[in-house]
C-alpha cells in the first residue's frame, strides 16, 4: 500500500502537476512543510503530489536504500501516480514535473532519464545520480540543478557518499549538469551572480538556453552553499548539513522554471 499527500489549487482543473519527493528520513508531508510548495502550486495554479517512499526512502538505482534493494519500482510507483492524477483531475500531460531534495533530488534525475516521455522538466537539489545508474531519455527534459559546493552529504565533487541507507558512489554536481547539457545539445551557459544577501554563499546561474525541443539546462551553482534547500529555514543544524542560500527561493525558482517549460 502506498501513500501519497495532494494538494490542488483552488478555481478549476491544475495547469500542471508537480511531484515533489522527501529527502531519506523524511515523508511526503515533511517535504511539504519544508517547501512551503502548497502556496507555490496554488500561486502558479498547479496541482502537487507529495509521494512516501518506502522506508523514507526512494529506489533511485544507486543500491543505497532499503527500496533498492527490496527491488522497489519506484519510477513505476510515481509513473503510474502520474498517469492516475493526470486523468482524473484534467491536467495537461505535457505540464508534468518532478523536484526533491537529497535523495529526492536523486530520484528526479532517475525519473527524467527513465521517464523523460512523460517528465517536461526537472528540478533536483542536492542530488545526482548513482556513477551505476545510466541515463539514456528518449526525448529532451529541461533541468534546473541546484547544487551547493560545500555540500557535506552528497559530495559537489562527485564520489564516496554514506547517506541513511548506506554508501554509494555518485556523480558530481558539474558533471551531472554537463550530462543533461550534452544530452539536450545545449549551447555554452551565461553566468549570471545573483546579488548577495551576506549569507557566506554566494549563487551563479548557468543557464543554458536554446537547447533541443526548446529545453533548457539551468546550473544554480551555490557557492559555501550546503545540503540545504534554498530560502527556507534549515532544518538541521548548520554544523551538519552546512550554510543555506538566501539569494533564491528553490520551490519559487523551480515553479517559474517549470511554468515555462511545459511541452
């Protein structure tokens, strides 16, 4: 039995739906709080999902949770959720995103590489990719990656990590936002520094325009940024999950972002 927390904007059917996943230890409701993405969705009119991973946990590929190696489908859990959401409350198939945090943030770049038919854009923070996982989507997937340099969970630089489900070697940050660059034929990105806001980090936005199928490929490069979730308030003590950006709000970014990239 699997569960699930929706929220759907008020006067009339969504104009997008929006799958925003947990971090390991955390629920689809804690995500929620943490991203205040209610408020996003209703401001943008689209509908969110909040899914509950098994164990607080997601089967991204990377072997590192209790769902990966219990052989968990989760692509096909939130796929068929999707598919389910998308006909009962009238909402356009080519409006249909995904975001999350950490783990989550792994799991969203695991559903654009498997799902990129059904998936217009992503929005991943603080998580990759497993270096065991592939990606090979059938079609373009716009992406916005937001990934602080002073991560001290999942390492900016790529390699080792050890997270609540065990160790497992990932991609870094720059490689993962070069791999979905290569993957949309991106052009070279411009480098916009956003003004600072005296939190010790400081923010570059690498975008990518003009891909293929009309994507684009944004890298929120923080840098002294940690495993944070950008404009909220941390949720776990500086000294373990590192500084938070002020510079953006990474639920606002990512709605904006996706509100202009549907297919």
């Amino acid at each position: 039995m699997r569960t699930y927390r929706l929220h759907l904007p008020a006067g009339g059917p969504p104009s997008g739906l929006v799958v925003n996943l947990h971090a390991a230890g955390a629920t689809g409701a804690d995500q929620a709080a943490l991203t205040h993405y209610d408020a996003v969705g209703d401001a943008y009119g689209f509908a969110v999902v909040y899914p509950d991973g098994i164990d607080y946990s997601w089967a991204d590929g990377r072997g590192a949770s209790v769902p990966d190696r219990q052989g968990v489908d989760d692509v096909g859990f939130i796929s068929t959720l999707v598919d389910r959401l998308v006909a009962e409350n009238g909402i356009p198939r080519g409006r249909v995103y995904a975001t999350g945090l950490s783990a989550g943030g792994f799991m969203a770049n695991r559903l654009a590489c498997d799902r990129a038919d059904l998936f217009a854009a992503i929005a991943p923070v603080a998580g990759t990719l497993g270096t065991n996982v592939g990606c090979n989507p059938v079609r373009p997937v716009s992406v916005l990656a937001t990934y602080g340099t002073a991560d001290p969970v999942v390492p900016f630089n790529g390699g080792p990590m050890t997270g609540r489900g065990g160790g497992s070697t990932v991609v870094s940050g720059p490689a993962m936002v070069d791999r979905w660059r290569q993957i949309n034929g991106c052009p070279a990105p411009s480098d916009e520094v956003l003004p600072s806001t005296g939190d010790g980090t400081e923010t570059h936005r690498l975008a990518s325009d003009g891909c293929a199928a009309g994507t684009s490929v944004v890298f929120m490069r923080v840098d002294g940024g940690g495993h944070t979730w950008p404009g909220v308030p941390e949720i776990l003590p500086v000294q373990s999950v590192g500084a938070a950006s002020r510079a953006f709000d990474a639920s606002d970014a990512s709605a904006q972002f996706f509100a202009s990239h549907g297919r």
